[in-house]
C-alpha cells in the first residue's frame, strides 16, 4: 500500500512566517500563508517542491490545479494509498478537518496561486458545502 502526504510533518515543527511582501490588506495573501504556516506547518517552504518517494509538490500537480473538491477533500479525509501525477509517494496526510472552512479555503486558495500556480480560489461556502457531501 502506498501512503501520500502534501508534506512531513517534523517534530517540533511550529514554522510560522507572517512576513507578506506588502500585499496583506488589498489580497488577503498574508493571512492565507499566515493561515497555511500557522495550521498546516509540515508544509514548510523547502516542501513545496516535493520530495521524491515521499511527499508530492504543491508545484503544478493535478491534485492541486484540478477540481475543487478533490484537493478540499485531501485537506477533510487526509490521503494514502494514490499515486500522484502517476508518481508513487510514501507518506501519509493526516486529516485537517478540525480547521474551518474559511482555513481551508483561505490556505487552498494561496497554495492554488503561489508557487507559481494559478488556479481559481475557493471559497469558505465551496468547502461548507464538500464537507456537508463528504459526510453522507
């Protein structure tokens, strides 16, 4: 069985980087990274690439270009046992499902457009609403 993470997560690992480039009050970019270090810190910027055998990159891969509600989904159920872009990785996600539907949006929303991504946001009703079907 092949078990898959969006990033490891390291003991001890509290990376929280609030700094924003000036673009905080007209984007909302800094509270989305601030959101993404602060409740996912296991996706620290030297994952972001990947690492192979292990952990997918959040760089222009299906899982986070492709529809919404997958990558919503990931972030709800955690995932394990599925290749990636046909690559095999070997670390398990954890559910998240604790966080809000506005975290989740807000750090879907800046991983979907950083990166070098571009992707269309998603919204805290996109997730309300996949987290009310993923529950049937």
């Amino acid at each position: 069985m092949r078990v898959v993470s969006f990033g490891p997560k390291e003991a001890g690992s509290q990376t929280q980087n609030n700094s924003c480039s000036g673009r905080c009050f007209t984007s909302g970019y800094c509270r989305r990274k601030s959101n993404l270090h602060r409740n996912l810190p296991e996706l620290s910027p030297s994952r972001w690439g990947g690492v192979d055998g292990l952990n997918p990159p959040l760089i222009k891969t299906s899982y986070v270009l492709g529809e919404k509600p997958r990558i919503v989904k990931v972030v709800l159920n955690g995932l394990q046992g599925e290749d990636i872009d046909g690559e095999p990785y070997n670390n398990a996600m954890p559910s998240y499902d604790f966080l809000t539907d506005q975290q989740i949006a807000s750090v879907l929303t800046y991983v979907r457009n950083s990166f070098g991504n571009k992707a269309a946001p998603i919204s805290a009703a996109e997730v309300k609403a996949i987290r009310a079907a993923n529950k049937k």
